[in-house]
C-alpha cells in the first residue's frame, strides 16, 4: 500500500515558514548586537531616541516584527495566563498618562508608556518563532558575543584611546578611566556584562542546548567567561557585580537541584574567579594600572542615593494612590526637596534611580500593580511548561537588578531588546503545528501589521536623520536655529521624533540671536517659556539664564531667582548671591552654546548622578 504526504514536495509548510522566518530574525539581531553597536555615531547624550543606538535598535525591532507578522503561529490563536498578566500590568501602568500634571508633562512621558509597549508586542510577536534546543542556546550565545564585543571595546577605550584628540574617536574613545562601551555609563556597560556571565554560565551547566558543545566550544565559553568577569571587575560598577553574583548564586541553586552537585559549575567558575582576582590585581597591587582601570570612591554616592530616595518616599507618602502623574516626577522632587534643611541635596533629578519607586511616586498604586503584575507574568511564563523556570530568573536578573538601582531601560533600549530575547528564549512554548496543517489565512500571517512595523522602521531612520542634523547644529552652537529657524527646522525629516529636545533648542537659540541683534523682547520671551520649563524640569543653566536676564532687564526678580538657585544647587558659586542682588547690568550677553541642558530626556546630564 502506498503512502502519500498531502504536502507536495517543495511547498511551503509552516515549519519551513517559521525556520527561515527564525533565521532571519536571528541573523539581524545578530548583525546588530554583535556588528552594529560597535559602529559610534555622534551624539550629545541623553537618553531615549535622543542617541542614535536607541533609534537603530528600534529599527531593528521594527524589522523583526515585520518578519515575525508574516509567519505563521506555532500554535492554536490567543495569550495564556502570563502573557494575558503581561498584557494586564502593562494596561493598568500605562493609566496614569491620564492624570499627567500637565499636557506637556504628558506629552513627555508619552514615549517611555510606548516604548514598553513596543517591546511587549515585540515579545508576543516573537512566539510566532518558537526556539526549542540549540536554538535557544544560539540565542544565548548571541547575547554573550554581544557582551564581549562591547567588553572588548571598553577595554580599548581605556587602554589604546584614552587621551586620543583625533576626531574620529571623539564622543566613543575618549572616555576617561572607565569604560563605557557605546554606552553613555559604565554601569549600563556593566549589567550587559553580567547578563553575558550568566548566559554562558547556563551554556556549561546545560550542554545539551548548545549543539555540538565539545572541546573548541568550551574553550571559547571559558575565554569569553574571563574577559567579561575581568571587565566587569574593572568597571567598578556595584550594580554589575550584584547582577553577575545573584544570578550565579541562582544558577548553582538551579545546578544543585537538577545534578545533586554543582560539578557542572566547577571549571567555568575557577575561570570566572581568575578573572575576578587578576582584575583585582591589577586595581589594588601598587605600581601596576597607573590611572587605569581605577578604584572610584563611592562614599558621594551612597550619600546622595540615600537623599534621593528618602524624598522619593515622602512623595509616594505624600499621593501615595495616585501619584504626581507620568512626567510630573522632576518637578515635584525638586519642590519637595527644597522643604528638606538637614543639608543633603542630591540636585535636580529625574529619576529615583529605583524603578518600583518611579512607577509608585508618578503612578500611584496602579502603576505600581502594573508593574508587579507584569513580573508576575514573566515568572508565570517562566514555570509554564517547557520554560527554564528558576534559571530563567537567573537570566534576567542582571537587568532587572539594574533596572531597580538605576535606569537602564531609558538609556539603553539594548537593554529592554536583551530583556525580551532572554524571557523568549526562557520561557516554555506551545506545541508546534504539524507540517500541512490547514489554517484560516487570518491567521497565517498578519500583513497590517508587518506593514506598519516597516512603516515604524521608516520612521526611526527619519528620527536618525533628525538626531543627527539636531547634533551637528547643537555642536555648532544653535547658530543655525538663531539665523534662520525655518530652514534649520525644514532640513530635519521627522522633527516629531525630537520634539523636547527641538523645542528646547529653539528657544535656547533665542539667546544666541539676542546676542546678534540685541532684541530685549527674544529675552522676554526666552524668560516666559523658561518659566514654565522649569516648573516640569528644573534645570540649573535655564534658572542661570533667567537669573542673568533679570539683573540685565531689571525685573526685580533676580534676589528671588537666585534664591531659588541656591536651595536647589547650595554648592554652585553661580547662585551664591547678596541680598542687594539686582546688580547693574547694561546689556545682557550670553554665552554662544548656553545654556547646556541638563537632565532628561535630551542630552542635559551636567547633575553628579550616583554611581553603583
């Protein structure tokens, strides 16, 4: 009796499908994390799509989602419990947009309430391309290699192009004593590290998910395993040293349940620890790293991190269920901050450095039950079948450490794209659907919404655009927003995609035009926006500006503004004034680039940000 397959030979199957489907996806998220990110374009800091890696990996995710619309689902349609948990936190985090303090505060906290929902509709469209074995431990060996190369920078950056005045490494080489890889903070460069540590170590105690794991594999494990414990020793950086430490104590938890020993372990931890002592070699015993690679003093930090979320706690107690609303943190901190007279002030911030704390000071208890919903659901994926259950965990604590001693995710989209690779590959799957299997067209693929992820790509190539023109103009001192503001506005292709910083700069170049023409009404006008800038953002060189304008137009508010200055920066000489302080001032003339920002979302980082 003869058989015959109801699938001809050659034709498209959904497992064919979802297999190039999978290496497509695979071979871009390679090509980015482990090529690309080594690739510096200019930039002058910030956060968000104000750094042009950010703006990339999003069109990254952009690209994989389209790929991921047009294959077919491994399994029957509709989210199970973790992802429907997922789906709830997220819904009840995102609420508090409705309450903002103002539109503006709204506006600017509009893009951080997307930028999660990007990822996790990025995460659900991922389980269209299921990874069962070796491809789960590809993955992993993706996320190490990326964590190397960024290692292998850092180093670079310290020991060959420390010092180098030559332009092409101006911004990426010249660095200072610690690395920070393409990242803007070493602790960033840090948890990325730790996350690496932990992936490899998970390779060595499961081989069986890494494909032909013999002898050459280990050796490359063992070597990537000293240069990042290395690295991450000289960096200096607690949050990755607790990262890395949580996540191996958590691993070896994991190898003594499943082996009844922890042999697996063994050789790959010997290699860890020789990198850990010869990196503390290097920085302790005299006479050897010069001023490389040093012991930073984290005394200042402690201090100013306790400062910062002592205040973070009156506020929660303060609107402790509703919050102040997204985008009403900074200003609120600071006014709460003025109230306090036992001489600790950390400055202007715009983040507690604790995510938990964030989410509660501006949302209140919903955004708070969002996000412990949203880990809920994470670890419930974890401990569905198939999924890595508590090595999982160990996976994802690096960043997720991070993300609740600073703030990661809104330095580094890298960081949020690791963080949902690392709970795809974790977390358990569906049973595959069997080749030739019929279903609906409706659900074999999704072209709406695989046309508007290229459509989103489109855009963060023309936000790139916009980053890079925006740079170019502020590194040449806002003269050409001065001169001529609708040519310099017009020569940007998405000016939406920088709307803050755009607006900022717009009326910053107010001044550099008074200083051409010496028109008094572009101060009163500068002054006017100013004033409501700084009550959502308090910033010192805009308070400076405003101080400087009222003792050159006589407005009587100079002893107040200065006052103001004082309480929020006491050890800034600029604010120190008498109490006759409306000085004689003739002409008011400013600085060609001032006022620098200094802050969040654009590049205004000038505050001292505590250190891990």
């Amino acid at each position: 009796m003869m058989l015959y397959s109801s699938v001809p030979y050659g034709a498209e199957t959904p497992a064919r499908m979802q297999a190039r489907a999978r290496g497509l996806v695979t071979g871009l998220l390679a090509l980015w994390l482990c090529a690309g990110l080594l690739i510096y374009l200019p930039h002058n800091g910030g956060a968000g799509l104000a750094l042009p890696f950010n703006l990339l990996t999003w069109t990254v995710i952009c690209l994989c989602s389209a790929v991921s619309c047009l294959t077919p689902l491994p399994g029957p349609p509709g989210a199970r419990r973790g992802e429907r948990l997922l789906l709830a936190g997220a819904s009840l985090w995102s609420l508090p947009l409705l309450w903002s303090p103002s539109r503006e505060a709204g506006l600017a906290a509009l893009p951080h309430v997307l930028a999660l929902w990007g990822l996790i509709l990025f995460f659900l469209l991922l389980k269209r391309l299921p990874l069962r074995g070796g491809r789960r431990a590809a993955w992993l060996w993706l996320i190490a290699v990326a964590a190397l190369m960024q290692a292998l920078l850092g180093g670079a950056q310290v020991l060959l192009f420390t010092g180098n005045s030559d332009a092409a490494f101006h911004g990426l080489l010249v660095t200072g004593p610690r690395p920070v890889g393409i990242f803007q903070q070493p602790n960033v460069l840090a948890s990325l590290m730790a996350t690496g540590v932990v992936c490899l170590l998970w390779l060595a105690v499961m081989p069986r998910l890494a494909t032909g794991a013999g002898q050459g594999r280990g050796g490359l494990r063992h070597a990537a395993l000293f240069i990042l414990t290395l690295m991450l020793t000289l960096t200096g950086s607690r949050a990755g040293w607790l990262g890395a430490l949580s996540g191996t104590l958590v691993l070896a938890a994991v190898t003594r349940r499943r082996y009844g020993h922890f042999r697996p372990l063994a050789v790959p931890l010997v290699v860890a620890l020789a990198g850990v002592l010869i990196a503390l070699a290097w920085q302790h015993l005299p006479g050897l790293h010069g001023d490389l690679f040093p012991v930073i003093d984290k005394t200042g930090s402690d201090s100013a991190r306790w400062a910062i979320l002592r205040t973070t706690w009156q506020l929660i107690h303060m609107h402790p269920l509703t919050g102040v609303g997204y985008g009403g943190f900074e200003g609120a901190f600071a006014r709460q901050q003025m109230q306090i007279s036992d001489g600790h002030y950390p400055g202007a911030i715009y983040h507690p450095h604790n995510e938990l704390l964030y989410a509660w000071a501006e949302g209140g208890l919903p955004a708070l039950a969002g996000l412990l919903l949203m880990v809920a659901g994470s670890l419930v994926m974890l401990w569905q079948p198939g999924g890595w259950r508590g090595a999982g965990v160990a996976l994802l604590l690096p960043v997720a450490l991070h993300v609740n001693l600073e703030y990661p995710l809104y330095q580094s989209v890298v960081h949020g794209l690791v963080l949902v690779m690392l709970l795809h590959v974790a977390s358990g799957y569906p049973e595959a659907l069997p080749d030739g299997a019929r279903r609906r067209r409706s659900l074999a693929n999704l072209p709406g919404p695989a046309l508007l992820s290229l459509c989103l790509a489109a855009v963060m190539v023309a936000g790139l655009q916009t980053q890079q023109a925006l740079t170019r103009i502020e590194r040449a001192g806002l003269l050409s927003l001065a001169t001529n503001e609708t040519a310099a506005v017009e020569g940007v292709w998405a000016p939406w995609t920088q709307r803050e910083r755009l607006d900022f700069d717009r009326h910053v170049a107010l001044l550099v035009r008074y200083n051409l023409i010496r028109d008094p009404q572009l101060l009163v006008t500068f002054d006017t926006w100013a004033t409501r800038y700084f009550l959502r953002r308090p910033d010192k060189n805009i308070l400076l500006s405003q101080l400087m304008i009222a003792r050159g137009l006589h407005t009587g508010r100079a002893p107040q503004l200065c006052s103001l200055g004082s309480r929020l920066w006491p050890d800034d000489p600029r604010f120190v004034c008498d109490e006759h302080d409306e000085r004689k001032q003739p002409a008011v003339s400013f600085p060609v680039q001032a006022p620098a920002r200094s802050g969040h979302p654009a590049p205004r980082y000038t505050h001292d940000t505590p250190e891990h």
